[in-house]
C-alpha cells in the first residue's frame, strides 16, 4: 500500500489561482520535509476549486438555462486533473472517495442527481451533453500515461473538509492502492456569500 | 520431445511478435477489440452529410472534440499540420464537434484550425454512442469498419511516431 498525506494551502488566492498548492508529505520519513512536491510518484494529481463566478461564466457561455446556472451557484465544484505517471493501471473509482467535514461526511452530487434536475427543469440535451463531459468520470481504469479530468461537486459548505481518494491499481485491482488525502479544502468564493 | 520444443519456440515467436506489435503503438494508442464502430451519420458546418457506412474500404481517423476543452484546442493544430503534410496517406480525417452551436465552432476552428471542417453532433447524442473516454478523443476505424485503435487524451499527430503508425497500419496489405 502507498499511503500518501498531502495538505493543501488553501488560501484566498485559490479564488484567482486554478490550483490550491499541494504540499507533499509520503508518510513519517518525509513529514518535517519542506519541499513542496505536487505529484504523487505514480499519480499526477491537483484539485482546483472553482467560484460560482468561474462556474456561471462558464456555462452561461456554453449556452445554458437561466435555472441551470441558478442551480449551478447552489453548487460547490472542483477541478481534478490527474494523469497515470506508473506503468500500471490505476483505477479511478469515485465511490471510494470521502469528503470528510467536522460536521461529517459531505455526500457528493452525483450524475444521477444531475440527470433528475435537468429533466426537472427541462434542460436541453446539447446542454446536458456539455454538462456530463465536464464531470470527472465516476469510474475509469487510467492506462499508463492516460489523463483524465472534470469537476466533482458537492452541496455548497463553508467548513473546511478532506478529500481522501482511493485508488487500486493493476489490471485486476490487485497491485496495491494508493490513497491520496488532502486537508482543509474548501470551497471556493463561498465564505463571502453565506 | 522436439513436437514439444518446437511448439514452445513458436509460441515464443508469437509471443515475442505480439509484444513487438504493441510495442510498435505510440505513446497513448490503445489497440481495440474490433468491435463494429457505432454509426456516424452527421452534417457538417455547410449542411453537408457525412455517413461513416459510407467510408468502408478506407481507414478512419473519427476525432471527437469541443472548443471548451483545453486540451483540445492544443491537438487541432497538430491535426491541421497531419492533414497538410500527409501526403499520400490512406486515411480520412472526420472531426466530430460535441454538442455546441456553429457559432461557438466557426469562432474556435478560425484559432485552432483555420483548414479544418468538422461535423456537428449538436445534442451530443453520437458522440455518447461511441462512448469515448473523454474529450479529445480519437478513434481509428478500419476499412471493414471495425475500432481498431483507440488515442488517450492529446497527441501530437504531426509527429514523427504518430505519423509512421499512420502510415503503417494503413499500408495496403499485399
């Protein structure tokens, strides 16, 4: 098992910066290490939390609804990109990631929730079509070299949460795992708002 | 025992050719199964049909792809450049735009990609039935129509390796 801890510092200049900066620390050895080290050996991975301001622009551009953009404010996002830097396969499964707050654990919005609001309010197919490319797929086995990225979201909080994501590697899941954990991620542009 | 040793030494040559043949593929290109390709059946920017069933005795090179993609914006050069400088190469290139308006098109490729055409999927829906990986993404179908390879994320296709693996997997087999 490769078990990394990576703290994020989150500051307000996530507003405007794409990428919180990840501060790398592989387990006891490394942990008084100040190097910043934003790669996992094996996983490239950065989490970029966007503003309801990025958001709306961005879909409003693309075309959609008034109450798809409504709905959308009322929506924590983030950013992930990753990229398999093994020559192993590493598997990216979104139901074996936690959002864990103080409060408790923040349940993601997943695509059926997204699925039952657009027909809800009758969004147009080319508009969920859009919208479901910009999601981070909920299952993927990532092939050496492969990248993937796309937004997870999340109800809207102003607590500060961590993010720990699992991933098995090798063809058949059996080549260890590796878990990712980043603390004091928050989402973007809301503690102004609420 | 030399039926045994002989067997093993051309299970050995198979195995070596195999990995030789993988090994071949560029960086980012996944061998497939051969399954049938989906059917593509779209207009383009002018209004004019492109029908995939209509392309059998060629190979295919079905590129999916939206303006608001990063990463999509840095391969439709190389794209442009591989469609320039392909010579005498067997292959026809069919861009597939997901789900935007001409509008949003025409503004992007008169950036990325000034000589290019591309059809429009305008609700999303074929590029959903070829279940790409994400976007971009670039399917090669053979001449029996069938998706033999499969390119992850952006690739510089102008380039020398991307361009040799053209060529040789569209070589006329004698």
């Amino acid at each position: 098992m490769v078990k990394t801890h990576i703290g994020l510092l989150c500051t307000t200049a996530l507003v405007v910066v794409s990428f919180c900066g990840p501060f790398y620390l592989p387990g006891q050895a490394l942990a008084q290490e100040k190097t910043a080290r934003p790669e996992h050996p094996a996983l490239l991975f950065r989490l970029g939390p966007r503003t309801p301001e990025q958001i709306a622009a961005f879909y409003e551009a693309r075309g959609f609804p008034a109450a798809a953009i409504d709905a959308l404010n009322q929506t924590c996002f983030i950013t992930v990109s990753m990229r398999n830097k093994s020559n192993k396969v590493i598997w990216l499964e979104l139901k074996n990631w936690r959002l864990i707050a103080a409060s408790g654990e923040i349940q993601r919005l997943k695509r059926s929730y997204w699925q039952q609001l657009w027909s809800h309010l009758n969004v147009p197919q080319a508009n969920r079509s859009t919208f479901g490319w910009t999601l981070l797929p909920e299952t993927r086995d990532l092939q050496p070299s492969e990248p993937v990225g796309g937004n997870i979201t999340l109800p809207p909080t102003t607590e500060p949460f961590t993010l720990e994501a699992r991933f098995k590697t090798g063809r058949e899941k059996r080549a260890g795992e590796i878990i990712l954990r980043y603390d004091n991620v928050r989402c973007a542009g809301r503690e102004a708002k609420q | 025992m030399r039926a045994i040793l002989l067997a093993g030494i051309l299970l050995g040559a198979a195995m070596s050719n195999g990995l030789a043949a993988e090994s071949l593929l560029p960086r980012g290109v996944m061998k497939q199964d051969g399954r049938p390709a989906p059917a593509l059946r779209l207009k383009d920017m002018d209004g004019k049909l492109f029908d995939l069933a209509e392309a059998r005795g060629r190979w295919v090179f079905v590129h999916f792809w939206a303006s608001w993609c990063g990463p999509c914006r840095r391969e439709m050069p190389t794209i442009q450049r591989l469609i320039a400088t392909r010579g005498n190469l067997p292959l026809e290139v069919v861009l597939v735009n997901t789900a935007e308006t001409e509008d949003a098109v025409f503004s992007f490729l008169g950036i990325a990609g000034p000589d290019l055409s591309t059809l429009l999927d305008p609700d999303g829906l074929v590029t959903e039935a070829w279940q790409p990986r994400g976007l971009p993404a670039t399917f090669l179908v053979d001449p029996e129509g069938r998706i033999q390879y499969l390119a992850l994320g952006v690739r510089t296709w102008d380039s020398q390796p991307y361009v040799e693996f053209l060529r040789r997997i569209t070589e006329p087999t004698s």
